[in-house]
C-alpha cells in the first residue's frame, strides 16, 4: 500500500516538472482525434468545411477537456489551489492599470519601511565587535558644559585604584590629530588614540599582525611604539605585511609599528575611524594635574557585578570627588553608560525613531491606498459575488479569490520593496561617504528581507480581509435588482473609504509639517553666520610637529612666516590662525573670575569659550569690535596678558560697566594670571546642534599661548575662495614639505560638511514627506475617481434636470476639500507633536515656524484639490440621454 502510494506521489510530481512534453503529448492525442472524427465525417459524404464543424461539436470544448486533463496530472488539494491561484491572478490582469499601481503603491511603502528598518538593524540591533561587550561601561563625567566629560589623569588613576572590586579592568583613552609622515613619504593628520596597554585585552580584539602594547611600553620615557588601524594599513601602507617593524614619525617623533588593529575595530557606530593607536604613557606632570580633564574612563565589570551595583558605585565615587576637589568637581556628577547604549544615546533614539516612525506612516498611507483600491474593487464586483452567492458558492469560495488576489497584490510589492530598499541602502552609504571614503555600513540581509516579507503579509491579510469582509455583508436582492451598474455600497463602505482618505491625509501632513521645519531648521542652521562672514572665506587646517617645533619661539616664528607668505599670495586679502575655526565646532572651554568681584564658590564660576587668534583673526573672519581694540603687534609673549570678550559677557559679567581695562583670569591655575580685556566683540554663534552651548567667549593672542594646532582663516579678493587651495599648499609645502594641510575648503563648504549627518537626516525626511504626499494623492484621486465612475448615472439624471457642469465639479471638489481638511486638521496635531520631538534632538535649532506649518497645509489641500479636479471634470462629461437610457 505504502508503496503504490509512493508510486502515485512520484509520477504526479515528475508530471510536474514534465509539463512542456506532456502539453505536446495531450495536444497531439487531440489532435489525432479530432482528424479521425474529420475523416468519418468527409466519408460520409460532408465537405471539409462540414466535417470541420462536425467534429467539433462531436468531440466537444477542447479547453475544457485540457483542464480535465491537467487537473487529473496534479494532486486534488493542490490542483484547487492551483485553480484559485490561477483564476486570482487572471482577475488581476483583467484589470492592469489596478494591479500596477496597487503593485507600485506597495512597493514604495513598504520599501521606505524595509530601508529604514535596514538602517535601525544596522545601527542598534548589530552587536558591537567586542568580546562580552555588554559588561562595558564608559565612566563619564557630568558638567555645565559636557554631558559626556572627561577625567583628569589623576582621577583616572584614582579610580583605577577605588573601582578594582568593581571593575576587572579599567582602561583609559585619549583623542587627538597627530601628523603622520614615514621616512620619504609626506606627511598626512591622522586621528591619534593613546590607549592603556590593556585596552585592546580588554575589548577582546588582539592584533591581526604583530602584537599588543605590552605594560612596559605604556610608561612615560619607554620606546615610542604604535599600532595601525586596517584601514590606515590597506590605504596608506598597501598591506604590505612588512609594515610591522617599520618606523613612522608621529608629530615628527620616529615610532616602530609593533601591530595592525582588526578591522572590526573601526565600527563607525561606535569609536569610528581612528588610524593609529600608542600608549597612553601619563607623564609625571599630567599625573599631577587634576585641572585638565582628557582621560575617557572604559571599563569591565567584574564577574557578578551588575549593571546598577557599578551605576551606584561610580555615582558615589563622583559624590567623593566634589567633596575632596570642590574647585574641580563641586558642580560635576560620574555616571556610567553601557558601551551598546552609546551607539543609540538619546540623540540617536529619537532620530531612529523618529525615521522608524515616520516610514511606518508611508507604509501605513499606502496600506490604506490598498485597502481602498480593494473596496472600491469590491464593490465594483458586487454583482459578480451577488450572482455567486445566489448559486450557492460558500463565504470561503467567496472571500478566496479576494485574499489570494491580495497576497499576489503584496507579494508582488514585496519584491518591489526589496528593490527599492536596496536602492535607499545604496544611496545612504554613497551619500555618507567621508571625505577619508570611510563610509556607514548597511546592508539588505535575510534579517531585512524578512522584515518586507512579514510588511507584506501583514498588509495582505489585514487590507485584504477588510473589503472582503463588507463584500459579504453586501444585500443580494438590491445588489442583483441594481442591474450592471454595481454599487457604491452602504452608509458603513462609504464611511470607511472617508476615514481611510481623512487617515491618509494626517499622516501626510505629520510628515509633511515635521520634514518642512526639519528643514527649514537645517537651512537656518547651515546659513547661521551670526558674529563672523563666511563669503570669500577659505579655512584649513594644519598641525605642526612636536618634535620639530619644541619650542613656543619656534612655532611663533613659523606662524609668522606662513602669515607672510600667505599674505603675499595674489587674490588674498588677509589672513589669520586661529585655535579653533570661526563656527566654534569642538571648542575648549575654561572657567574663569573677575577681578575686584566677589568669587562664586568654588566649582561654580561661569565658563567661557576659548579661541587663541592671531591679530588679523578678527578681521579676516569677519567678527566685529564693538569695544577698545582687536589684537596688534602689542600683545607680545612678553607684554601683559590680554583677552577680547564677547558682547553676552561683558553684558552678563559686567553688568553695564564697561570692561575695558577690567581683568580676568583662569580658575584652575594655582596662581591666577590675569588678562586685561582689551576688547568686546560681536557674538559668535555655534552652528552645531550642540545642547551643551556656552553663550561666554574668550578671545586669547596666539602670542601669548601658542597652539602646534592651526587652523588656518583666508579672505579673498572677491575671488572663489577654492581656486587659492592649491597656491596655499604650495606655500605650506614651500615652508615645511613635511607639514599636512587638511579641510582645505571654502567656510561655507566645511560648515556643510560638519551638517553633512543632518543633511542626509533633511534628505531621507524629505523623502517620506514626497512619497507620503503622493501616495495621499492617489489615494484620494483613485477613490474620488471610482467613486465619481459610480455616480455617472447620478450626475447624468442632475445634468437633465438643469444642473450645470460647475455644479457637479463643485460637489465633487467640495467632497475631496472636506475630506483632506478634515485630515490636515488632525495631522495638524501630530505635526506639532513631531516638532517638539525634534527640539528634544536638536536644540539647537530653530524648529517652530507658523508659516511653514500653514505653507504644508495649504500645500496638502492644494494637493487634493487637484486630485479630485481630474475625476471631477470626467464624470461633469457625462450624456444625459446616455444616463436616462441606462436607468
């Protein structure tokens, strides 16, 4: 028995994969049928012709008798099923124009959703390349002025100490630019990170090649040492496997490359692109000095340890430090965050969230466009379910053909998903490109794929269900008597169809109104040029060497050199350095007193931004003075100290006197040096979307503090600032061919590249707020259009009576503006919403603005308006005569 059953199951499926030979062997059995019917007839005396028609009609409908056939090839459950399937799909190729745009509508929507979740996987769900990554934690130190601030090397060693029950290991790290340059080859600024000896241990990432930094190494004094990053050692080095061994110079000092970091090192989610690493080696003077903070805190709990036992440990130990060193830390706390949760902070969750959110809008807006098609489909094929019905087909015979034309619907834009989030993933890793070429890594994997796949299934059932389900509620008697007209259905399909329209049009106007301020606030942002001009602006980098330029006398000299130069250098019309670039992105700051000023407790005394400038900075960047003097040939190494404050501290700090002549100095230095203020100036404003932003800014002479880090400020003669780039790495390449010039660019070039992040956020949001806007158009232009298509018959009958061609344009427009307004009012609410979303992200920017808000709601009803004029127009055509004969 198990046997025959055996054989059975065998042929039918090697029936299946023979279908081509078995088509031909059953078309020629017919056919040899066939001509012997023929020929009995011809010899009984018919004609060809009549003999032809004989046979037809003795042997029967050929089609019918092939589908027998067939039929009797497959097995029962799957031939049924092969039937619905068959039938389902030639439905939906009966109607073309239908099945494409449902297709596309689909594919768009659920493909913006499968990009993003692609994004979100890659960013939040992908683990962190580390051995046991979430037992480490980061030890941050909070201040006024950073969320995320560091410890001093004298509180990193402390706590080395007080946290070795808590922590099996502690690991200290440091950032910083350092110029790279091998023996022949020019130099070039590479990211530098100085690391404990048991950093790489205790992230679980040994070496690729060579070894790590072994603890004698990480000694102040020891033998210089480094170790490359993968990429630094594929691009620079061209993997060659000899680098090990081989000498570099760092800031000029020669150090031997002993190892090459893993690839996996580089996440760029997390501590990004660092090209060389050396050890931290703390010298006896940074040992002692608590006052300045540059050592990160990593570290791994100890075995047992949790999460919130190290939380209250480390919270205490910050509570100690305020109390021993009230001038340092009176106003800081220490807390601690998981190394995963760094990858998605605050910032990062109602960003992600936020995209995650609103491509979930667009999907949801064209589920709806689906769910709305299908009615309106539905009712159109009332009769034909009516006169089923009334022949006794059961509610699975009916609601089958639906579902399955459904899931095809969604299967079909599944695959059409999975190419449009192959595109969106593309485009995002081309569009966040740097300009090292390090890019951000996504990827459409099996974890995104199913992700389309579920979207797809969920959307097949629950929007192919709904119309299914009010097709079965459908009254026979008046759905049979309405002839061929079909039906536009009951009170209930009419109110569902209007909410689904009202529904599609508050999420559009979510995204419309929240990409419309995101914008408006990153073009405000990006243009911000308040206290400086960018026009005409060129800025660059450059460091000097340690090892070469040991001396303040040296670096003066060079500085002044360069200045010359410069200035010399047809098309240029001033030049100044500075220590940090005139938008004040990564600014340090100090704390600081007045003199003759009763002192704020100590730990407690107003910060301010600090910028050491040459004297022509003020002018080159564009910065105005609007008190005493800006910095000249005065203020020497060895004239009296001299600062320039800006206007919101000499208005704050001052309190209406004048500042000029009045001193300042620096809270952490053991003895107080102070600085006459020789100036006030313009304020500055940060053009980062930093929370933390200090309103004081300190301007120091470059003399008086000299930096090796440069940046370098250049005002044209009204020529394009980016056709000097070359002339000035000549004349660096001139002074010192050693010496690497970096983010040669116009200003207003470096801005946008420092805004480049929220620039593909503006672009993706802009994005979802096109494609939700038109899926919300064909949503109400499809179902206004079917809807009108109806009513043909309807509008005929008010045409004979004396209506005119306004008057049915006027009803069909006055339906679709109710039905968007009422949409827009809703999605007015969440637009708002969406705003203070942002601002909690962003505060920085300026994203409250009434006319933009009113600008996306008159766009959105203009939007519908024209949707619906279209149908209107067609169905206002209609012949009376024509509809009275129909009726």
């Amino acid at each position: 028995m198990i046997t025959e059953r055996f054989r059975w199951w065998r042929t039918k499926f090697r029936r299946l994969f023979r279908r081509g030979q078995q088509e031909i062997a059953m078309d020629t059995e017919m056919q040899f049928h066939l001509d012997q019917l023929i020929a009995e007839f011809r010899a009984e005396g018919l004609s060809d012709r009549e003999a032809r028609l004989a046979a037809r009609r003795e042997f029967g409908t050929v089609d019918a008798y092939r589908e027998e056939v067939r039929d009797s090839w497959r097995p029962p459950a799957f031939a049924e099923a092969w039937r619905s399937v068959t039938l389902a799909a030639r439905s939906l190729v009966r109607t073309p124009g239908f099945t494409v745009l449902a297709v596309i509508t689909l594919g768009l929507g659920i493909g913006a959703n499968t990009a993003m979740f692609s994004v979100v996987n890659g960013i939040a769900f992908k683990p962190l390349p580390y051995r046991d990554a979430d037992t480490l934690d980061y030890v941050f130190r909070r201040t006024a002025e950073a969320a995320k601030g560091s410890f001093s090397a004298p509180d990193f060693e402390d706590f080395r100490s007080a946290a070795s029950g808590i922590y099996s290991d502690i690991a200290g790290t440091a950032f910083g630019d350092v110029s790279l340059a091998e023996p022949g080859a020019p130099a070039e600024i590479a990211d530098r990170m100085l690391v404990t000896s048991n950093f790489f241990d205790m992230l679980g990432l040994p070496p690729t090649h060579g070894r790590d930094f072994r603890p004698e190494e990480d000694t102040a004094g020891a033998a210089a040492v480094a170790m490359i990053s993968h990429s630094l050692w594929q691009n620079r080095f061209g993997a060659r496997d000899d680098i090990v061994g081989q000498t570099i110079r760092l800031n000029g000092d020669p150090h031997t490359v002993i190892g090459i970091v893993p690839e996996a090192f580089n996440d760029w989610r997390h501590l990004g692109w660092v090209d060389v690493f050396c050890p931290l080696a703390l010298t006896a003077d940074q040992r002692a000095d608590r006052g300045t903070p540059a050592v990160e805190i990593m570290a791994r709990r100890a075995p047992g340890v949790t999460a919130a036992a190290a939380g209250a440990f480390v919270s205490a130990y910050g509570e100690q430090l305020a109390q021993d060193h009230p001038d340092l830390h009176a106003e800081s706390s220490a807390y601690t965050m998981a190394v995963p949760e760094i990858v998605t902070d605050s910032g990062s969750k109602v960003t992600l969230g936020m995209l995650l959110g609103l491509s979930g809008f667009v999907v949801v807006i064209a589920c709806s466009n689906l769910a709305n098609f299908l009615l309106a489909r539905t009712m159109e094929r009332s009769r034909e379910f009516a006169v089923r019905s009334a022949l006794g087909a059961s509610r699975r015979q009916l609601l089958q053909p639906l579902l399955l034309e459904a899931l095809i619907l969604a299967s079909l834009g599944g695959l059409v998903a999975i190419l449009v989030a192959t595109g969106v993933t593309d485009w995002l890793r081309i569009r966040s490109t740097d300009d090292a070429g390090e890019q951000v890594v996504m990827a459409v994997n099996w974890s995104v794929m199913s992700w389309a796949f579920v979207c797809s299934l969920v959307t097949a059932v629950a929007f192919g269900l709904a119309p299914a389900l009010f097709a079965m509620r459908l009254n026979l008697n008046e759905t049979l008597k309405s002839g061929g007209r079909g039906t536009t259905g009951g009170r209930g399909h009419q109110l569902m169809r209007h909410l689904l329209i009202v529904g599609q049009f508050a999420l559009a106007m979510v995204l419309l109104t929240g990409s419309a301020l995101f914008i408006n606030g990153l073009a405000e942002l990006t243009d911000r040029r308040t206290g400086w001009n960018s026009e005409h602006l060129l800025t660059g980098t450059f460091l000097l060497p340690e090892a070469e330029y040991p001396s303040p006398e040296k670096i003066r000299a060079f500085q002044d050199l360069a200045l010359e130069r410069l200035r010399a250098l047809p098309g240029i019309a001033s030049v100044g350095l500075s220590s940090h670039p005139p938008f004040y992105a990564g600014s340090e700051s100090r704390r600081v007193v007045v003199q003759g000023q009763e002192r704020p407790p100590q730990g407690r005394e107003p910060t301010a931004l600090i910028n050491v400038i040459t004297p022509d900075y003020l002018n080159t960047v564009g910065t105005t003075v609007r008190a005493g003097r800006a910095f000249d040939q005065r203020d020497t190494s060895d004239a009296p100290l001299a600062v320039i404050i800006n206007a919101a501290m000499a208005e704050t700090l001052f309190e209406g006197t004048d500042p000029i002549g009045r001193r300042i100095a620096r809270v952490n230095e053991s003895d107080l040096a102070w600085a006459e203020v020789v100036g006030v100036v313009s304020n500055v404003s940060n053009t980062l979307p930093d929370p933390a932003i200090t309103p004081f800014q300190v301007y120091v002479p470059m003399a008086q503090e000299p930096r090796t880090y440069n940046e370098m400020a250049v005002r044209t003669n009204g020529v394009d600032p980016n056709s000097l780039a070359s002339a000035i790495r000549t004349t660096i390449a001139d002074l010192d061919p050693d010496l690497p010039v970096r983010n040669l660019k116009s200003a207003d070039d470096r801005v946008a590249r420092a805004l480049y992040q929220l620039g593909v956020l503006r672009d993706m949001l802009t994005g979802f707020a096109c494609l939700g806007l038109a899926l919300a158009a064909i949503g109400i232009y499809g179902v206004i259009a079917r809807t009108m298509a109806q009513r043909r018959n309807e509008f005929g009958i008010r045409l004979a009576l004396g209506a005119q061609v306004q008057d049915i344009t006027r009803i069909v427009l006055a339906a679709g503006a109710r039905l968007s307004l009422t949409g827009a009012a809703l999605g007015l609410i969440g637009g708002i919403g969406l705003s203070q979303l942002l601002k909690m992200g962003f505060p920085n920017m300026q994203l409250e603005n009434p006319w933009i808000i009113a600008g996306a709601t008159a766009l959105l009803v203009v939007i519908a308006l024209v949707a619906c004029y279209l149908p209107a127009r067609h169905a206002a055509q209609i012949s009376p005569t024509e509809a009275l004969r129909a009726e």
